[in-house]
C-alpha cells in the first residue's frame, strides 16, 4: 500500500474537527447539569432542615404557650374523651387519668368537663377512669365534673360519664348501649367445602376457646355467656351508682339491653340530665367562661414524627444516603 493510500485512511479513521466538538460541548453540559443539581440538592437540604427547625420552634412554643395559659385566671378545665377506649390510644387511662389529676390539682380550676366524642372500648380502661373520677370526687368536692356528649357516647364511654355530676348532650348525640359483647367468625362449613383438614394441638382441654377453625361448643357457648353476663351486671351496678334515681329502669328496662338512643330520648331515659354544650357548660354552669384544655398531648417527637408525614420521610431518607436524590411530583 502507497503511503498516499495510508495517509488517507489514517485521515478517515481519525474523528473530524466537528465530531470532537459535540463531543466536549455534550461533556460540558454534563458536567454543568450535574453542578446545576448539586446545587439544587444543597438547596433542598437545606430547606428541609429550616423546615425541621422551623416545625419544631412551633411545637415547643405551643407547649409553652399551654403552660402561660394553664397559669392564666380562674377556668373550667376540659378533657377530650375521644375515639376508641384502649390503652393504646388517647383514650386510655393512663392519658385520662393523668389529666384529671393535673386539671383537680390546679389552684384556679372552678369546674371540668370531659368532652365525650366515644363509640367506647375496653371495659378495664373505662373502670378505671370511672373509679379514678370518683376518688378525684371525693377528694375535690368543691370542683364538680360535668359529661359533655358530642356526636356519640357510647358503651365504655357511658361507662365513663356515669361518674360525672350531670351528663349534657345535644339533642342529636348517641347515648347508650349498655351492653357487653364478644364476637368473630367462623369458618368451619367453608373448610369442609375446600377439603380442608384443622389440625390444633393444646395443652388444656379448653385452650382452643373460640377458635374460628373449630365448632363451638355449647360448653364454651355458656362459658363466655356467663362471663359476659357477670361484666355486664358490673357495667349496670356502676351506672346505677353513678345516674341513681335519675334512671327511669323501671318504666324502661331496655335502657341495659344494649339499646343507644339520640340525646332528645336519652332524656326522657334519665341517661343524660340536660342539653348543652362545652361552652354552654362552662359558661352558665361551672361559671368559668374561659376553657383550658387538659387533654395529654403527643410527645413533641411524636407530633413531630406524625406531622412529617411519608413525604418528608423519603427526603430524610434522601439526605441520608438512603435514595438517589429529591422527586418532586
């Protein structure tokens, strides 16, 4: 091959002037756009960790304001009794009871309403509030405990506002349903169906109780029934103890039939006394216009963490190496 020949294919296979000119323009843009998003990215963190700040400064400065307000003049004190009765949720005892006693405890507290917005829950959780709410009672008898119904109060939370000095309602309000129950499914005729075999094993002739896979038996049918009955006669003896003549049992014997009415019947029942609300209660009973909430609240984390929501914790996760960057959408 000529040297003209080898020169020229030389030439050919070498990438023209332009070709390496794409070529760096499309590095520098690379290099820029990747510039471009670390910046971005210092920008988001950093406003994610104002933000942070920011959420916190307004939840201890809340937590302070409460303290100013507890200390301010002479109030009714309210406690929000609201969503299932349980000891894991803001209607526990725990939570409750440590709000009685801080709202009892305080100089300038006239009077306390709980605030009942309850469809009820464990019978335990609400004994224990109702035989706090007694000894509270007779420790403070000058601070009367009014029961304030919002939308329902119900089983356990009746079971609560039984304590009370006087239960108030709105004429809408569900009152009621005092009564005690178990229940489940059963799927036993279905396994038969498919073919298939139970196999349970106990130690203790009666450890299967209630089993959904097994039938049951009239044995453990009269077991929980006797059991269900005792903790029902508890759940009368204490509202009979807590509403006295008030209930009107003997032309109504439904009212511990498990039965709820609106607050306009419950009335007439003697399961509540009067129509009103927390305001109403505070104001033209108690005395004491102006209300300060008692209720527990979260921890700050708590909130902190619940406020922050999935969103903020996929960032979080970002910032610490556990993603590939912010998506905003």
């Amino acid at each position: 091959m000529s040297d003209k020949m080898q020169e020229e294919s030389r030439h050919q296979s070498e990438p023209s002037q332009w070709e390496r000119d794409l070529l760096n323009r499309m590095v520098m843009a690379t290099v820029a756009e990747n510039r471009k998003s670390r910046r971005w990215g210092i920008f988001f963190k950093f406003l994610t960790f104002a933000y942070l700040f920011i959420l916190l400064g307004m939840f201890l400065w809340s937590d302070k304001l409460e303290v100013d307000q507890i200390t301010a003049s002479e109030h009714t004190a309210l406690i929000n009794v609201k969503g299932l009765i349980s000891s894991e949720t803001k209607a526990s005892a725990d939570k409750v009871v440590t709000a009685l006693r801080k709202a009892y405890e305080d100089e300038k507290t006239k009077g306390i309403i709980l605030r009942m917005n309850t469809p009820g829950g464990s019978p335990v959780q609400s004994r224990y509030i109702n035989r706090e709410i007694g000894r509270l009672k007779e420790k403070h008898p000058d601070i009367p405990v009014y029961a304030v119904v919002s939308d329902i109060c119900a089983s356990g939370g009746y079971y609560i506002a039984a304590a009370a000095d006087k239960i108030y309602a709105d004429e809408g309000s569900l009152v009621g349903s005092i009564g005690v129950l178990i229940n489940g499914f059963g799927f036993v005729d279905g396994m038969q169906q498919l073919g298939i075999e139970r196999r349970l094993i106990t130690a203790g002739e009666n450890k299967g109780l209630l089993d959904p896979f097994s039938p049951l038996e009239q044995s453990d049918k009269s077991h929980i029934q006797q059991m269900l009955d005792q903790l029902h006669n508890q759940f009368i003896e204490t509202v009979k103890e807590g509403r006295g003549d008030r209930l009107k049992v003997d032309q109504h014997p439904e009212i511990f039939s498990g039965l709820f009415w609106s607050g306009e019947e419950a009335r007439k029942l003697g399961l509540i006394d009067e129509f009103g609300s927390s305001s109403y209660v505070a104001r033209e009973v108690i005395g004491a216009e102006e209300i300060v909430d008692f209720t527990q609240k979260e921890e700050v984390w708590d909130r902190l963490a619940r406020n922050l929501g999935a969103g903020a914790a996929s960032v979080l996760a970002s910032m610490a190496g556990l993603g590939e960057g912010l998506t905003i959408r």
